[in-house]
C-alpha cells in the first residue's frame, strides 16, 4: 500500500512539473512570436532575427527537457506502448 500512495504522489509531482513546463514553452514561443510580429510592424529585420537567435535555444532546451519529461511521466504513469 505505502509503495501505491508513493507512486501517487510522484505521478502527481510529474504532473505537475509537466504542465510547469508545457506552460513555460507556450509562453515562450509566444514571446517570440510577438516579439518577431513587432519587428514586422516596424520594418525591422533585425529585430526580427534577433528574438529568434536570443530565445530559440532557451526553447529548445525547454522542448527537449519536456520530451523527455512526458516520456517518464509515461513510464511512471504505467503507460505501456501497446496501449
């Protein structure tokens, strides 16, 4: 019984980690998205450029940490790839 409540507890602290980092890659890309769509409005290329070179490999990071996340949450969750 005490290994079932353990597992519960994880699975909801894994949870939540992973809506943490689903809404920080949301909020990320839509700041770049709206920085870029700025740049557009003023004709700035470089502005443009910029919000992609600054905040893509903060992204990125986020993206692959995230994937590997919900792989384990999966696993813990006693998702099964057949299923």
């Amino acid at each position: 019984m005490l290994g079932s409540t353990r597992r519960a507890s994880l699975s909801r602290l894994m949870v939540a980690v992973f809506v943490a980092l689903l809404s920080a890659m949301l909020i990320l890309a839509g700041i770049i998205v709206g920085l870029q769509s700025f740049g557009f409005l003023i004709q700035n290329s470089v502005w443009i450029t910029q919000a992609a070179e600054i905040l893509n490999p903060i992204l990125f990071t986020l993206s692959g940490i995230f994937g590997i996340w919900t792989l384990l949450l999966a696993y813990v969750s006693g998702w099964k790839s057949a299923d």
